[in-house]
C-alpha cells in the first residue's frame, strides 16, 4: 500500500449521514492471489435488514471480517461510527464441537472481554438466561453445545451475539445445514430482531428459502454486481453476472422463485428444473 491507495480505518461520523453505522468504499481484499474483493463500495445504515447473496468463494465471509476489522484491506476505506458495538455470527459448520461447552458457558464468552475476574457475574449468568430465554432456549443452558439440534445451536451463537447489545449483527450462512423448519424459525427470528431496530446484515446462498424475503439484497462477486429490492435484484442479468449461470425468475404466490439451469434433468417433453441451490 501507498500513496492515494493507503488503506484508511476511520472512527468518525460520514458527514451528514449520521444513519450510517458502516461503510466500505472502494475495498479491495487479498491474500496472496487475485483479489477475493474488489472495489467494494457498501453502506449499512441504521435499522437496515441486508442479505449479501453470492457463490462460494464471492468474498461474502471476508466481506464481514472485514466489516469487523480481522482481516484489513489492502486498499480504500472503512469507516464505522464510533462506538459502533458489533455482534458476530460465524458458520456454524467452522465450530469446534468437540470442545467442552455448555450453552450457558458459550453465551457468556460474550461478556469475558475485559472482565477483571475469571468467572461470570451473577448479572451476567441472569442476562445469559434472559437471552436463551428470549431465543427459545430457557431450560437448555446445561447442556452441551454439540448435543442440540443445528437451528438450536445457531439460536445459542445468536444469543452470544446478542448478548453484547450489538447495534449492527452480522451473519455469516445463518441457515447452513438447517432444515427448512429451523431456516424458517432462524429467518422468524431474525426478522423480529429487525423489528425491534437491530441492524442486521447476512450472508446466504439460499436465494429462494432466504434471500426472496429480505427486504435489501446486494449481490457479490468479489465486485458488487447489483443491490437492492428482491425485484430489483433477482433479475436474469444480474444473478447471470453474480453465479456465472443463466437463472429463471418466476413468480408463484406473489414470491420471486430462481430455477437455476445449471440444475437442468431433460425428462423430455416436460423438463424439469430444480430450484437455485447456488452453494458452488
């Protein structure tokens, strides 16, 4: 890095946006090979519900580390709002299952940051509580992390988040490896979250079962191919753009439904097309 390409983390107010609680202009990321992104321009604002959509290896998981500050930019800017307090989701398929963890014990990692001694608070333990109850957790918090079920264990990381007062929560794959009753509970869940005014920005690769129904998408692929409204963005141009595929878009209900033709069975006359699962 140097000259006008330094990189530059700023702590003060975008000017007169003061909504905004992030922003990334003109970040490019890498290590070591080409750029995983380039020249992302992205801005999270107060109360906003965003889904960064995009295939394997689009720069969606470095997008938020980046947003978070563990991985720096090679080149342009983050800024976020001072004391902007972050809540961080990973996959839940990058755990460590093995190790010894009640429910309980992993929700107050959240508080151990700068704690003076090596236990928890008896407010803390009550806050904990609080938060798996609120989650639909109350009476799990003895039990081991590996023995619930995957929408459970992704409701305990959330509730960890949680626990901090994040204003912004960020998501990597909420819904991998769930079934389609624990996707929807997550997805319930993180809209009643939204409701209460928590900012929350995700990643998924679920166009159909999650994507359709945020209400702000940005499509990445390692650029920001299109943002915006469903309808705006589920388009045939830009997921073509985005997954490197030509995609369908149909409408059934009044909701938007990606076929993916990469997916194509010739069944004869009335070939049959599975919907996107653009995992990659």
């Amino acid at each position: 890095m140097n000259g006008d390409d330094l990189m530059r983390i700023a702590a003060g107010h975008d000017g007169p946006d003061s909504g905004v609680l992030a922003r990334l202009r003109g970040v490019t990321c890498g290590f070591g090979g080409p750029p995983v992104l380039d020249d992302v321009d992205l801005t999270i604002t107060e109360g906003e519900f965003t889904g960064i959509v995009g295939p394997s290896g689009s720069g969606k998981t470095t997008l938020l580390r980046t947003l978070v500050g563990s991985v720096r930019p090679q080149h342009g800017a983050v800024t976020r709002r001072p004391g902007l307090r972050l809540g961080y989701v990973p996959q839940v398929d990058t755990i460590d299952w093995s190790f010894p963890v009640t429910v309980t014990e992993c929700v107050l990692m959240a508080s151990a940051t700068g704690r003076r001694r090596p236990w928890p608070s008896r407010a803390e333990r009550r806050d904990a509580l609080a938060m798996l109850d609120r989650l639909g957790l109350a009476g799990l918090g003895g039990r081991h992390i590996r023995d619930l079920s995957g929408g459970q264990q992704q409701r305990v990381f959330i509730a960890r988040a949680l626990l901090g007062k994040p204003d912004l929560l960020l998501m990597d794959e909420p819904t991998s490896g769930v079934d389609v009753r624990s996707r929807h509970d997550v997805l319930h869940l993180l809209g009643d979250l939204h409701g209460d005014g928590l900012a929350v920005l995700l990643t998924t690769h679920d166009l159909n079962g999650i994507a359709a129904h945020l209400p702000h998408l940005v499509c990445l692929n390692t650029t920001v191919v299109g943002a915006g409204a469903p309808r705006d963005v589920l388009t045939t141009d830009v997921l073509e753009r985005t997954f490197g595929a030509r995609m369908e878009i149909l409408e059934h209900l009044g909701m938007l439904v990606v076929v993916d033709h990469r997916h194509r069975h010739d069944d004869g006359p009335g070939d049959r097309h599975d919907e996107a699962d653009t995992r990659g």
